[in-house]
C-alpha cells in the first residue's frame, strides 16, 4: 500500500475516534490540547506493550464522567473552583490505571478464568447502566439552553447511524456535533472572539491542570475522597477493555486475547490511562469507532492507527483548534450526550441479557437493585455523595464496592467466564474466525 493511501486511512481513524474524544473534555472541562495529546500519545504506548500486533486506538473513556464531576463537586463544595478540583479527580483516575496494572499481573499469573469470577455480568452489567443514568442529568440541563439545537443534534446522530452508508455510519457523533454546531453559528448563538484570539501554535500541557500540581499545596481528604469515588469504575472499565479486544480479534480474525495476550493489553491501557491521567487529560480506553473503521475497510494493519496517533499529537499544538471546540453550545453538548449516555446504560442491558443472568434467583436480585438504587439515590440525593465524616464517597463507588463484596459473600454464584464467549463479552467471535 503506497504511503498516500496509509496517510488516507490514518486520517480516517482519526476522524473515527474524533467526536467521542473531544466530548469528553467539552463535558468535563479538561483541557482539549492535553486530550488530543495523550490519546495520540496513550495510543502509542499501548501498541508496544501490545508488540506492535493490536489495531486499537485509545480515546477518551465516557465510564470515568460521573467520577469526575462527583470530584468537582466535592471540591467545589471546599471552595475550589472547578479548574483547580479537576487535578484531583486526575489523581483518582491515575490511581484506577494502576488498578490495570494489578489485573493485568493476576491475569498473568492465574489466568482470565480465576479472576474474572469476581466480577461477573451481574455485578459489571448494573455498574454500567448506572454510569450512563448518572450521567443522565447534565445532559438534560445542557439541552435545556436550547432544546432546538439539542435535538437537531440526536437527529443528526440517529439518521446517520440507522441510514447511513460507508463512513458516515461510522462517524453519527462527529456528523452530529458539527452539523448542530453550525446550524448554532448561522443563527448567531456562538461567540468566536477566543478563536480569533487563540495562537496557531502553542502547548498543549499546562502545570496548573495537571494532577502534580495538586501536590504543591494539596488538600489531603479531597485526594482520599477523589480516589476512592473513582477507582471502582474501572471494574467497569476493564470489563469494557476486554470486550473491545474480543470484538478487534473478530474483526481482524486473530486472538489477541492469547496473543499478545489480555494481560499485556489491560498494562497497555492502564498504561496509557496513568499517563493522559498525570497531565491532565482524560482516562483512555480502546475505541469501538475504531473497529467500525476495521471492518469497514478490510485493511487491518496496526501502523495506520499509529499514524492516526500521530495526526493526533500534531493537532494537540493547534490551541486555535481547541478554542474552537469550547466554543461549541452546550445544547449541542446536551444533545449527544443524551445518546451517548443511553448508549453507555445499553451496553450495562446488553451485557446482562447476553449472560442469561438468572433473575430468578434472590441473590442476583439483591445484587442489581442494591447496585442501581444506590448509584442512582445517592446521586441524586440531598448531598450527591455518601459522607462518611471522613470522606465522601460517590454513588457509583459505593455501588461498585457493595456489588463486588456482595457477590464474593452471597452464595449461589454460578458464572464461569469461558462458557459463554460472547456473553463473556457482549460480541460475536464465531463468525469472522470461520471465515478464516
């Protein structure tokens, strides 16, 4: 293939993973350069942990939104601003990659068999239903500033999705965004003066926003508080990691959960995540958008997603690009965030209804409403997070650590990872490995 066509086909992968990763800093308020940066950066990481062999770009990871803004919350609530709160939920969420890290060694040393029975679909599936309803409320209040504008959006998205052909299909969320956006533009809702302030050129990392500069004069029970509300999503987070592999090793047609093996993939993304994490920028995660752009192309070669990688890190020096992405409507926002969300508690539905989780039984019963019912009531509580005196622990961190303790405790446990591969993972892995 000449180097025209590879330049052609990392573009495209760039454009694939495009819409989803900037959302996250929009919706966050992370720096979008740093974003940019280290999803570029955090790509690259995981190929060599992987050997160079996995076709995975990392973006930005949706799992890790609530935690973040539990965090803003709580340290808003201490009298920082929103800014200076962000670095401690990055601390939290440096904390959850090197979770990764201990998974990736005990997948290592035990295998996927032994450790996956502590966090079955019962467990897993209701933790991500639950991220995406917590979510559900600050999409509905960005809609609210423009209900038109939001809704232009999700129609965008749906029709792209449900009849869209070749690229288009793949990239419903993008199409959405700018379609929306420049609808906004035309009927003068937007304010361009930053970007016409901003510099072509410039870093893409600040001191102030990453999670070291917490640590010049730090308040110690917020990091507590920011690590603990956060860690647990990434039992969510990893279960996402696994599906995502297997649905690249149907794509491809090779077993990337033996070789090079989940243990070196969960280190790679971990990896990647403790460092986007470090500088301020949001959590990683392999990106499905990506494995649409496999599928649809046929072309399977992992050095093309490094050349999306690098497109990346080229852009993340434009801050005049970055000006122009905060200049967006928050209705716009709102609107993708909607379908997003739903999307997230979906993938939660999919998962359970793929494992034939039996809801005859009383402890699977207790198990998903305790999980729901606590991540949704403490979230939406008087106080929006669980105080401990202490600290204060968010509705999704309480929920995740009730559901894994009462799985492990309650008997009657009937999962067994490896019986059932797609409901292991919510993906088909038959088909393309027969056609081979």
């Amino acid at each position: 293939m000449s180097y025209g066509k590879k330049l052609t086909l990392g573009l495209q992968h760039m454009f694939a993973m495009f819409g989803a990763t900037v959302l996250v800093p929009v919706i966050t308020g992370l720096s979008m350069s740093a974003t940019l940066l280290f999803a570029g950066i955090g790509t690259l990481l995981f190929h060599l942990c992987t050997k160079m062999k996995v076709p995975a770009f990392l973006g930005s990871s949706f799992a890790f939104l609530g935690g973040y803004a539990s965090v803003v919350q709580m340290g808003m609530a201490n009298g920082l601003t929103q800014a200076q709160a962000l670095p401690y939920a990055c601390i939290g969420v440096f904390c959850a990659g090197l979770i990764y890290f201990i998974v990736a060694a005990l997948f290592k040393m035990f295998g996927p068999k032994r450790v996956m029975r502590y966090f079955p679909p019962i467990v897993t599936g209701p933790i991500i239903i639950a991220i995406g309803l917590t979510l559900s409320g600050s999409a509905i209040s960005s809609c609210s500033s423009n209900w038109w504008i939001a809704l232009l959006a999700i129609a965008i998205v749906i029709i792209c999705n449900i009849w869209g052909k070749g690229m288009i299909k793949i990239i419903p969320i993008l199409l959405g965004i700018v379609g929306s956006y420049l609808v906004a533009a035309c009927f003068g809702m937007c304010d361009f003066s930053p970007v016409k302030d901003a510099a072509w050129i410039g870093m893409p990392v600040k001191w102030q926003n990453t999670a070291l500069s917490v640590f010049s004069n730090p308040d110690w029970g917020l990091v507590v508080a920011a690590i603990i509300a956060i860690v647990p999503i990434s039992i969510a987070t990893m279960m996402e990691h696994i599906g995502d592999v297997c649905a690249i090793s149907s794509t491809v047609g090779e077993n990337f959960i033996e070789d090079p093996g989940l243990h070196r993939t969960l280190f790679g993304d971990g990896l990647a995540t403790a460092v986007a994490s470090m500088f301020g920028a949001p959590a990683n995660t392999t990106y499905g958008e990506n494995t649409g752009v496999l599928n649809l192309t046929r072309v399977y070669d992992p050095g093309i997603i490094r050349i999306a990688a690098v497109f990346a890190i080229v852009l993340s020096f434009c801050p005049k690009f970055s000006a122009m992405i905060s200049c967006m409507p928050a209705a716009t926002i709102g609107g993708v965030s909607l379908v997003l969300y739903g999307m997230i508690s979906a993938v939660g539905v999919r998962n359970i209804v793929e494992n034939q989780v039996d809801f005859k039984a009383s402890r699977n019963v207790i198990i998903a409403a305790l999980i729901l019912v606590l991540a949704i009531g403490i979230k939406y509580g008087a106080n929006d997070a669980l105080d401990l005196g202490f600290t204060s622990l968010s509705g999704l961190a309480v929920a995740a650590l009730v559901g894994v303790i009462l799985n492990a405790i309650l008997p009657g446990k009937d999962y067994e990872f490896g019986i059932n591969p797609q409901g292991d993972t919510s993906v088909e892995l038959s088909g393309k490995a027969e056609k081979h």
